[in-house]
C-alpha cells in the first residue's frame, strides 16, 4: 500500500466524517434525527473509504473488493439523505416513500455484489488515472445513475417547498441546509466526472468535511445565524483551504520530476509536508479573515444593539412612571 496525495485526504474525510456523526449521535442518542444523520455519516464514509482503497492499491482484484465499497455506499447514499430531510424538515413521507427507496437501492446492491450480475453494473476495475483506479460503467450503472440524480432533485424540491412555507428563523435554518446541501452536491459530482473520463481535483473528501461539519452545527446548536454570516463562513474556508490544497497540487506537476529524482517514489511525501504546513497555518488566517468579514457584515447590527443597550440603561434611572411611557 502506498499513500499519494488522493488517498490522504480521503483518509481524513472517513476518520473526520465517522468522528462528526458520532459528536452529533452521543450529543443526544435518543433523537431519531440525530440516529440518522449518524447513519448518514457512515454511509458517505464507506463511499469514500472505497476511494482511499482504490487509491492505494495496485492489483485489480483488490481494486474490485474496493468499487464494490464505494457503491456499497453510495447506492445508499440519496436514499438514507432523503430519509434524513423528511425528518429534519419535519415532513412526513407517503406510505410508499422510503420503503420503495430503499428496496430500489438494495436492488443495485445485488447488482453491486453478485458476481453474476456485477458485469450489467461496472464491467471493469482499471486505473485509469495515476493516484486511483476507477469503476467502467455498464448498462446498470447509468440508470443507478439517472437513479441518483432524481433523488438530488427531490432532494432540493423537498427544501425548496419547506422554504417557501417557513417564516422567520426556520426559514433562514432552511437557507442554511441548502448551502449545505450544495456542497455536498458538488463533492458528489467531482467522484462522478472521474467516472466520466474528466480528471478533477480531488478536493471532494475535503467538501464532505464541511459539508457535516454545517450540518452538526444545525443540529447539534440549532444556532440560526444569519445566513449572510453563514455563507460568508463557508465561503472563507474553501477559499483558503483552496490555497493549502491548491499550491501544492499546482505546484507538484511542473517538479514532479525532480523530486521521483531525489526520493523515488515517496516523491510525494514533500508536497504533503508542504499541505501539512500551509494547513497548521489555514485556521489562523481563516480565523482572522471570518472576524474582519463578520465586523463588517454585523456593523449595522452592532449599532442598533448598543442603540437599544443605551436605551435600556436609560430607562433603568427613570423613577417616574409618565416619564417612561
């Protein structure tokens, strides 16, 4: 097993996303909503702990054990998320809804695990790139596939009708589960393009991190900041989080040659080292970054709260009863 610089992250996304569900779970174990979400974070783990296996293994076989990981869990993955919003949402499902879901998805598992039938689904394990093997779709696949993107339709039609309908502070906790929602989006379709033939980088493990990470601040506070603060948040830490990925991952190409040179082929244990020191600086500069941007986006709000603390002082030295009213 060798370790390169997709498997890495990937890596950190299971052992980060596993460590999240189980904060969320043990926060409170006897809610259902936090029972599921947990489940949910398992369930994306097992997806991207397949792409940590077909990243560093080298023999097709064991390549093979691994797809059938990835699709172990990402056959799941809409469904289990779709049972998670009606929950969140506070929606309830028709009759026929999550137990048709869920059959359909344990119809591709079949088609996922039985040898006799895996050749409709993913006829072959190859590496088709240079850090990871990939699965060759069939048949099968393409309608698990037209399959899964009708669920991330229903996914943002079940928001979008709960938002229309929320008012106040439920609807901005809605604003804030859509931003989520995108994110998670994205991370999914970068694994899909890889499927596709078109290369990415591979910030998805990355994404899903932030993607719990928002979605345990939901539940676990049930802080309803505003959205503005919240998009503001996210959008800081993949942008400097894009600098700590980015510089190594553009830099490695053009002295990817000199470094095989000096070190073989532990070539990529000095960009790593290089992510490793710009990310123990990323949380400083984020940080001071998030306070500069929310003093300004908070100004206005700040004034009216010292205006009514004023006014509230004031009032306190009033004797008179005429006077105050």
């Amino acid at each position: 097993m060798v370790l390169n610089m997709y498997s890495l992250p990937a890596l950190f996304s299971v052992v980060a996303n596993i460590g999240i569900g189980t904060i969320v779970l043990f926060k409170n174990p006897k809610k259902f909503l936090n029972k599921i979400f947990f489940t949910y974070c398992l369930i994306l783990s097992t997806w991207v702990l397949g792409c940590f296996g077909e990243s560093v293994v080298h023999v097709p076989q064991e390549a093979l054990f691994w797809d059938k990981i990835i699709y172990l869990g990402c056959i799941f993955t809409p469904v289990v998320y779709i049972h998670f919003l009606f929950y969140f949402l506070g929606r309830k499902p028709k009759k026929f809804e999550l137990p048709l879901s869920y059959g359909t998805a344990i119809f591709f598992q079949l088609f996922n695990f039985i040898p006799s039938l895996r050749r409709f689904f993913v006829i072959d394990v190859i590496r088709k790139y240079h850090f990871r093997f990939i699965g060759v779709p069939n048949v099968v696949w393409y309608i698990f596939f037209i399959w899964f993107n009708f669920y991330v339709v229903y996914g943002f039609y079940l928001i979008f009708t709960s938002y229309k309908k929320a008012k106040g502070l439920e609807r901005n906790k809605i604003r804030y589960l859509l931003l989520a929602y995108m994110v998670m989006i994205t991370s999914g379709s970068l694994y899909f393009l890889l499927v596709f033939n078109i290369s990415t980088l591979p910030i998805d493990p990355f994404l899903l991190v932030v993607y719990c990470s928002l979605m345990a601040h939901i539940i676990i506070k049930y802080r309803l900041m505003d959205v503005r603060v919240a998009i503001t948040r996210t959008g800081l830490f993949l942008f400097v989080y894009a600098i700590v990925l980015g510089i190594p991952f553009g830099v490695t190409p053009f002295f990817k040659g000199v470094l095989e040179g000096w070190l073989g082929s532990n070539w990529w244990i000095v960009p790593m080292a290089v992510m490793g020191i710009l990310a123990t600086g990323g949380p400083y500069v984020y940080i001071g970054l998030q306070r500069k941007a929310e003093e300004r986006l908070l100004k206005e709000q700040r004034r009216y709260q010292g205006t009514l603390k004023q006014a509230a002082v004031g009032m306190t030295r009033i004797r008179q009863l005429r006077k105050l009213l």
